[in-house]
C-alpha cells in the first residue's frame, strides 16, 4: 500500500510556521525572566502600606506580568473594605497601582469589636490584621450613633479642608457639655494639646497648625467659636476646675429631681391605699341588715347582732348596736 504524501500550500504553510512561532514564543516568554514583573509600584494608599496592597493583589516580582489581566488584580484589591477603587496599569515591566481608600473619621469600640468610622458614615469591622492602622485617626469615646452620624455629616462636608493629614494629628474624641453648650467635643491632639469645639465650628480646626505656631507652652487648651470667627486660648486647669463643678451640680439636680420624684411617687402611693382603705365607718355600713319584724330592728346573721337606726348614736350616724343574751332574755347594748 502506497502513502499519499501531503502538500501544503504556500498559504497553509505561512499559517503553520506562524503559529509555531506563536507557541514556542509563548513558551520560551513563560519562563523567561522577563516575563516577570520588575518594578511594583503603589500611589496613593494612605492607611494600606504597598505590601499590604501586594498582597490583597497577590503579586510579585514573579508574577507574569503580561498574563495576568489588570482587572482581575483591581477586583481583589477592591474587595478591601476601606478601598473606594483600584487602578492597575502596567508599562515596561512595571505594575502600578492606584488606590483610592475611603476617609476615616474615627474608630471606636463596640461588644469588644473595633469599627471604623468613615466618612460617609458607615462603619467597617477591623480585622486583627489591620488593627495597626488605627494609629491614623483618633478613637471616637462614649459616641451613641446619632452623634457619630452628625460627626461623619460635619467631616463631608468639609472634606476640602478636614484631611486626612489634620485627622491623623487627633488622638481622641469624646463629647463633653457645658452650661452654654451641651453639644461640644473635646479633641486631645497627638501633641497633648486639647481643642474644645461644636458641630458648627470644627471646620476651624483646619487653622490648627498655623494658630499653634503662636502659642507658647504645653498642654495648651483652645476654644473655637466659628460665629466669632475666634480660636481662644484659655486656662486648661480653670476649664477643668470649671467643667467637675459643672458635672457636680448637674449630678446634684438629677438627684434632687430623682429624691422629689420618687417622694412623689410614694406620697401617691400612701394616699392610693388610703382610698381604697375602707374605715371602721364604711366597714359598717356596708353589712348587710335584715329587717326583723319580730324585734322592731336589723339583724345581721353572720355577727349575730341587731341594729336600732331610731336610737342612741354611733360613728357619723345615728343608730344602737344590740346582742340578744340568752340569760336575760333581753337585748345588750353593745357600744
């Protein structure tokens, strides 16, 4: 039996080298060198360290550079809570990535969990593994949700100048009242200063380094006013002293109010059971009486007594109260 030999035209030919061509270019690229990434680059990140976001991508200076699409990397870094978006970008052997992380406000703790507060005021959980980034935004004490939500409106709204290098500069945030304000904050800086502020007027704490540089001393308290336009500097001791007395009389008054209340309470209470008390009087004349036609009086069966309404006196009405003694065979007067 004869073997037909096959003949392949030019143009089959031309395909055929190309495509061997194509899979051995492909094999020798794969593990060449240079098929790995040379340089990886990171911009933006503020909370996330570079490593931090290689390994959310997971890459390397190994990774195929050319065989891994840049859209598969952007989704894992983006599947990071405090990731707002993710651009990859790759040239020359060099992977960029552009990261864009939400704002933090704040953290505090909840069921012995710690919660990150951003911007937009939803709260993210922090994994044990990223708890180190908490050193760049302050820890929000005694916040019930409303106030962190007016907190979080105060910082969008002024997002152009309450950054987050000016939050990175805060150490802690906590509520405080005074007689004139009831809705104050009271901000400890990393420096040890401490800064005294309402909703309406943190916005001013953007003018915090520039007043600073004109101060002198430590531990220095400022007041803002923003409908003064004002950054006061006042007695940290006298503020303080000022604020226990404050804290005092108000502990005071609620007491007081508490005590009174709960007189009240009882004085209500006493003169509920003594309504409802019934005297010797009502006791009384709420037996039932039974006409006796043979004696002329009342009888009642349960005491065994008799009753005359038309004589003598007894209580608040007129009325003698009998028993009949069998000796005698007679009526006794009982009262």
């Amino acid at each position: 039996m004869v073997k037909k030999k096959v003949k392949l035209t030019i143009k089959q030919s031309i395909i055929f080298s190309l495509v061997v061509m194509m899979v051995a270019s492909i094999f020798v690229y794969y593990f060449s060198t240079d098929s790995h990434v040379k340089v990886l680059s990171c911009k933006n990140n503020y909370y996330l360290s570079d490593s931090e976001v290689y390994d959310l991508a997971n890459v390397s200076t190994k990774t195929r550079i050319y065989l891994m699409p840049s859209i598969i990397l952007e989704k894992r870094v983006e599947k990071m809570p405090f990731v707002q978006s993710c651009d990859v970008s790759k040239k020359n052997r060099k992977l960029t990535f552009n990261v864009q992380e939400k704002l933090m406000v704040g953290y505090y703790v909840k069921d012995n969990k710690n919660y990150a507060l951003c911007q937009d005021g939803s709260s993210i959980e922090i994994d044990e593994q990223y708890l180190n980034i908490i050193v760049h935004f302050p820890l929000l004490s005694n916040f019930n949700a409303k106030q962190r939500k007016q907190l979080c409106e105060q910082f969008q709204k002024h997002r152009k100048v309450l950054t987050r290098e000016l939050i990175e500069k805060f150490a802690e945030i906590v509520p405080y009242k005074t007689s004139y304000d009831k809705n104050m904050f009271k901000i400890t800086m990393q420096d040890g200063n401490i800064v005294y502020t309402n909703l309406k007027s943190i916005k001013m704490l953007s003018k915090y380094q520039s007043v600073l540089t004109k101060l002198k001393g430590q531990s220095v308290c400022l007041v803002l006013d923003s409908t003064h336009s004002t950054i006061e500097k006042v007695n940290c001791d006298d503020l303080n002293s000022k604020q226990k007395v404050e804290e005092k009389q108000e502990e005071k008054t609620e007491m007081a109010e508490k005590t009174e209340a709960t007189d009240e309470k009882t004085l209500e209470n006493t003169e509920v059971q003594e309504e409802q008390q019934p005297t010797e009087d009502e006791s009384w004349n709420q037996v039932e009486w039974v006409y006796d036609d043979n004696t002329g009086v009342y009888y009642h069966e349960d005491i065994g007594m008799y009753y005359d309404p038309n004589t003598g006196e007894y209580y608040d009405g007129n009325g003698t109260y009998y028993y009949w003694d069998e000796e005698s065979q007679s009526f006794v007067e009982a009262y």
